[in-house]
C-alpha cells in the first residue's frame, strides 16, 4: 500500500506543480535535417497531444536575450510557455491564465499579456493587463528558487469591460503602451468619418464599427486612440517607431481595403496599401522601421470565357461596385493579376512584389528587418525564402502537416538568422503541432553579412 501511495504521489505531483508559475518540464528537443531539403530544423518542442502552437507571425516571439521563445501549450490548460533554443528546458511563465495575443518585450526581459476580471459574482468587469518579469522567472526557475507569482508579476491597469472584451493585443515600440481593440457599441460613441460598413463577403463578417484603444503602462489609463467604420481585426505596433498602430480591416477573407495605419494620439488615420477589387490582400506583417509585408494572393480559379467573349465591364476602370456582378469575393484572389509576397512601404507608399511560389500561393508571410530576405508559407504547408535583391526563390523545409484550422505562419527571429513556425511533422497523430526552429543555412546568412 505504502508503494502504490508513493507511486500515486509521483503521478500526481507534477500535475499540482504545473499550475505554479516557473513549473519546469523536461526538454524535448530534436534536431534534425529536412528530408527534402537538407535545412537544419530544430523542434523545441516534440511531443504529440500538447496543444502547442506559436504566438501569431504578427508579434515578436523571442525574449529580449534571444535565448527563450515564449509560445502558447496546453500541458498546463490556458497557459504560456517558454523553451530555452539551446537546452529545450521548457518553463510555464503564466499563471491564472490569459487572453488573446502575447506580447514579448524586444527592448526588455518581459512579457504582457490580457487577462479576464471577474467580480466575485463571476461577472466580468474587465480586462487586466498584465506584465511578467521573465528574467527574475526564467532565473528563478533554472536555479530552482521559483517564488510565489506575485514576485513576478504586476497588474499593469484595467481596461474597462465596456471598452474591451477582447484580448487581442499589441506592444508600442516605446513599451511604455499597449494597444487593443475597442467593442462596437462603445466605438458608436465618437465621430467616424466614413458611413459604418456593412458586413462583406460570404462569411458575413466586417460590419463597424470598431476602433483601437491604448493603455498606459505605467499609470494604467485607457482611453481611446481612434475609432473606424469597420471590424478591426489584428493589431500591431511598430517596434522602430513608437506610437504608431497597424491594424486590419477583418471580413474572414478579401477585404474592401484591408491594411491600416494610425498614430497613438488618433491623428494620421489611413489606408497601407489600397489594393483594387482584384487583390486579396491578407496576413500583413510589420518587418522594418518603414515596412510592412502582405500576401496578395491567388488560390481561385480564373474563369472561363467563351471564344471571342470579354470579362464584364472590359474597357473601363472596376471598383468595388464589381463585387455585385461575381460570385462570393468578387472577382479577387485570382492569378489573372499580380500576386505573391510583397512589400508595402509606409512613408512613400510605394509596393515591391517580391514573387510568388511556383504553381502555388503564398500565404503567411514575414520578412528580416536588415532588408534582405521576406519568407512565407504555401498551401502546401511548404516553407520558402525570397532574397530581395536577386529575387532568388528557395525552398528551406517541406512536409509540415498542420490542422485545417492553423498553419506554418513563419516568423523571423530579430537578427535575420532563424524562422520560427509550427509543425506536426514529428507528431504521432500528424496534427499535433510542435514548435520549430529553420536556421538558414551559413551560406545565405553570410551573403549580405557586413565584413
């Protein structure tokens, strides 16, 4: 009995330990070349039925030392992780939970994230903002001295529930704010210059309004920043210029204009990229001080035309009114125009296509702040890399099976050496993802590398 009790004990302990904040699990990591294309992959993580999967290619994903990358598992329900690249040590870093989008510092060793507040009712009367000191954590954790979670973490503020109800969230490049977005009925209160868009395409989402609020870190304040006459989707801060916001028109899929930009003091409210009827725009990614990556892509069909026959309208300029003449997005996402990665300047407003995959369609997308390289992600759940100057297409990794739901959605690391994605090529169920690691090979690292 006294065996069979100890036994239950070992079982059971780390389950209680998981929920604690600085709770440590044994490394997984696998190193390994790519089967197709002899690329160095890394998986941190390698277990099936985890429930891993890495934060949106939107944010950053490293801490500030580069040694951690902070991602989002199930081992502990509704809790963040982060795995140290070079032991795969794997550390919970949040505890109580969290919602929505996680914000890694660049500038210092922390993390912010949004939590539920609840009355003792079990109303919800807001949502805190919560900043995790991961380099006390993840000290304290390797060492074995985890404190109880108060000595890591500090409710920042809290944005009232009518201002906000969900956590999708952005880090200002000065890391003194953080952006969010506000819920339709309170956008109704301020003046919106475009009548309020009505729900667009075939998902029926997209209908205003919506709008973007900020807090202050330091005194907790929210208030709103600005307010527009259509659904906002993802939000971004710049991390090269602070107080500036990039934000997205979200329908579900095509949207009307689906890039967006404003300062943290409402003013400068406008349009990236003003893609036409024919371009399905999606997946924008902020890469350097002035650019911004997006996706035009073309997974549909071009219809056919009979001989001799024309498209409607031929001979004159489409807008938006075309839509009503096609059938579900319209006449967009098709390769009968320019489609591929590319990149959209936000001081000149100038586009570069880059190039698109070969018999196929980008689709997540992200790029390395020195200037020289965009990478994304195709149907096939393929990875490939793109040198800006040459226009050189590689592919760097294959076979990474995803679910429906979720895909590759690569991410540079800071210095331009690494892409993070996730992956359930190792996965015993083929659907289980894991987080990876694809180091580029020493050749294109030392191409455009400064002598």
């Amino acid at each position: 009995m006294k065996r069979l009790l100890s036994c239950c004990l070992a079982l059971v302990w780390p389950l209680l330990l998981a929920a604690q904040m600085g709770t440590r699990f044994p490394s997984e990591r696998k190193v390994m070349k790519d089967p197709k294309t002899g690329v160095e992959l890394v998986f941190l993580t390698s277990k099936s039925g985890t429930g891993d999967s890495k934060i949106y290619q939107t944010h950053n994903q490293w801490t500030s030392d580069g040694r951690w990358v902070i991602f989002r598992s199930d081992r502990v329900k509704g809790e963040a992780m982060a795995v140290n690249e070079e032991t795969g040590d794997i550390v919970q870093v949040t505890e109580g939970g969290f919602t929505g989008m996680l914000c890694v510092a660049r500038k210092s060793m922390a993390l912010y994230h949004m939590r539920v507040q609840k009355d003792k009712n079990g109303t919800r009367t807001g949502m805190e903002v919560v900043r995790v000191d991961l380099g006390a954590l993840l000290s304290d954790a390797m060492a074995g001295t985890v404190k109880k979670k108060k000595a890591y973490e500090r409710v920042c503020g809290v944005v009232p529930a009518e201002m906000c109800s969900e956590g999708d969230m952005a880090l200002d490049g000065s890391e003194e704010l953080v952006y969010f977005r506000l819920d339709k009925e309170y956008a109704r209160r301020f003046p919106i210059a475009e009548p309020i868009a009505s729900n667009f395409g075939p998902r029926k989402m997209g209908a205003g309004p919506g709008g973007i609020g900020k807090m202050d870190l330091a005194t907790g304040k929210s208030e709103p920043v600005c307010a527009v006459h259509f659904k906002v989707g993802h939000i971004q801060g710049n991390p090269w210029h602070p107080g500036e916001v990039i934000f997205c028109w979200e329908t579900g899929g095509k949207a009307p204009l689906r890039t967006w930009i404003c300062n943290a003091d409402g003013t400068g409210l406008r349009p990236i990229y003003r893609e036409t009827a024919h371009d399905w725009v999606t997946h924008e990614a902020v890469i350097s001080a002035d650019e911004l990556v997006i996706a035009i892509i073309g997974h549909r069909p071009i219809k056919s035309l009979s001989p001799g026959s024309s498209p409607a309208g031929e001979g004159r300029i489409e807008g938006l009114e075309s839509f009503a003449m096609s059938d579900d997005w319209g006449p967009s996402g098709t390769k009968e125009y320019a489609t591929g990665i590319a990149v959209v300047n936000m001081r000149t407003r100038e586009l570069t296509l880059e190039g698109q995959v070969p018999g196929d369609n980008f689709w997540h997308v992200a790029g390395s702040s020195d200037g020289h390289w965009v990478a994304g992600d195709d149907f096939a759940r393929e990875l490939w890399i793109i040198d800006r100057h040459t226009g050189e297409r590689i592919l760097l990794s294959a076979g990474h099976k995803t679910t429906a739901r979720d895909h590759v959605h690569p991410t540079f690391k800071p210095d331009g050496t690494e892409i993070e994605i996730q992956s359930a090529m190792l996965s015993d169920d083929g659907r289980s993802m894991n987080i990876c690691i694809v180091r580029l090979p020493q050749e294109l690292i030392n191409r455009y590398k400064k002598q």
